[in-house]
C-alpha cells in the first residue's frame, strides 16, 4: 500500500496524524460504512439484472451511471439513517439467528429490487434476481464466523467455530445452485462469478480451522460480484473504489493495518 510507504509507523507525522483518523474512524463505525460495500453490491445487482432482461449481450454500459449513482445514495441514507442505527442490518456484528437471518434475506431482496426498478417495469423479469439473492444469503452464511481484532498485534481472529461444518456446507450449496440458476437464465455474470466464488467456502470446510480460510470466504466473493457487476455497469469501481481505499487509509493510521485488504492472517493453525 503506497500510504505505508509514504507515512512510516516509526515517523512523527503518522504519530500526529493519528488522533485525527482515530476519531474519524470511530466515527466510520458509528456510521457502518464498511457495510456500504454489501449495500451498494445489492442495489447494483438490481440494476444489472434489469440491463441483463433488456439485453442479454450488454457490457461496459455507463448511460444508466447518474440514476445508479442516485439509487446508491439513497440506499446510503436510508442505510445510515435507519439499517444500521435501528439494528436491522447486523451482518458481521453478532451471530445472527435463524429469524435474523430471515429478514436480512428480506432486506437485501429489496434493495436488489429497488436497483431493478425502472420507468419500464418487466414483472417477469424479478425471476431473475432469484440467483444473486442466494450469493448472498451464501455469503452471509460465512458471516456467521465473527471475526475480533487483535489492535495490540494487527491480527484476527474467530470468536467460535460452532456449526462450522453445517453453515459452510449450505454456504456452499446455495453458490452452487446460484450457478446452475444463472446458467439456465443465461446470465454471465452470476453464472461466472459464483463458479470463481463458491471454492472459498468448501475450502474453509475441508481444510483445518484457521482463520485465514475465512477471511478469503468473507471477503472474496463479495469483491468478485461487485468486480463482475462491474463488466455491466463500470461506474460502479468509482464509489467501490473510493470506499475501499479511504477505509484502508483510516484503519491504516488507527490500527497499523491495511483494511479491508487481501491479505490473510498466515498464524499456526488452531
């Protein structure tokens, strides 16, 4: 990361700079910005399941790029105003129960609907979403494995391994049948991202406990759908992108890390 290179952990200037990202990066908690990449990845699958219904061979399309940003912006207000504050989005936050889980499925099969919606509504056409919704209640499957900071040591960890065996197993069926969905609506992008996604979560089930197996689950399939999304709508990298490396400059002068980031955790397996 070229902010590690420019401003050492040792210099006096990060050392100053720090209390100002300290207190701004609280205030990105409080706010649950790091959540805005699942927000906005929902809503934009709704928009390219829509150009998908009017054209099935439409790529690197930027002319629905205001109306794409508008609906991020509103589905960031009402994610920072009502989702997180009221605690109706807690994905990543807690184990979530079976009844949670039920209406967080609710809440992100209406922001895929809300970025379906158009001036020109194709009701037949909603079938299609069926496929991205389950990549999702996939990936919030792995989100039921918490991940805790070490601050002192800049490393995570799991809280428990509980049901480790179940939850991975419908993780992975459900990107599984995501694919063959995808495949018999002749959909690309779900097709093809969920057949690169789906080996992170067998992975984490076949391979010993660590948590570097869950780190790739939690966050590689979720930057591999928002990429191909991006085959459709490009100008969703400009907000994703902006997201992305703002949080890793606030975490990097709060905590000493890179995050979100790539990278894993490569301690002795527990």
């Amino acid at each position: 990361m070229i902010i590690e290179k420019l401003f050492s952990k040792k210099s006096n200037l990060y050392n100053n700079l720090k209390p100002f990202f300290k207190i701004t990066g609280e205030r990105v908690d409080q706010l649950g910005l790091i959540h805005l990449f699942s927000i906005w990845t929902l809503v934009v699958a709704g928009i390219v399941v829509k150009m998908h219904s009017n054209d099935r061979f439409i790529y690197w399309d930027w002319s629905d790029s205001f109306s794409g940003l508008i609906k991020l912006i509103f589905a960031t207000f009402i994610f920072i105003k009502y989702l997180f504050p009221k605690k109706v989005w807690l994905v990543g936050i807690k184990i979530l129960s079976n009844n949670e889980i039920l209406k967080h499925s609710i809440v992100a099969l209406f922001l895929i609907i809300f970025g379906f919606l158009d001036t020109q509504i194709n009701i037949s056409s909603l079938i299609l979403i069926i496929p991205y919704l389950l990549v999702f209640v996939s990936c919030l499957m792995i989100f039921q494995f918490k991940l805790i900071l070490d601050e002192k040591n800049g490393t995570w960890d799991i809280v428990q391994w509980k049901n480790k065996n179940l939850i991975l197993a419908i993780s992975f069926s459900l990107m599984l049948f995501s694919v063959i969905l995808g495949i018999f609506f002749d959909d690309p992008i779900v097709s093809t991202a969920g057949m690169v996604s789906s080996p992170y979560a067998i992975i984490a089930l076949l391979w010993p406990n660590h948590v570097r197996h869950m780190q790739r689950a939690r966050f590689y399939p979720l930057f591999t759908f928002a990429m191909f999304l991006c085959v459709r709508a490009p100008w969703f990298i400009l907000p994703t992108f902006t997201l992305f490396f703002s949080l890793r400059v606030i975490n990097y002068f709060r905590y000493g890390i890179a995050y979100p980031s790539f990278a894993v955790d490569f301690l002795d397996d527990e």
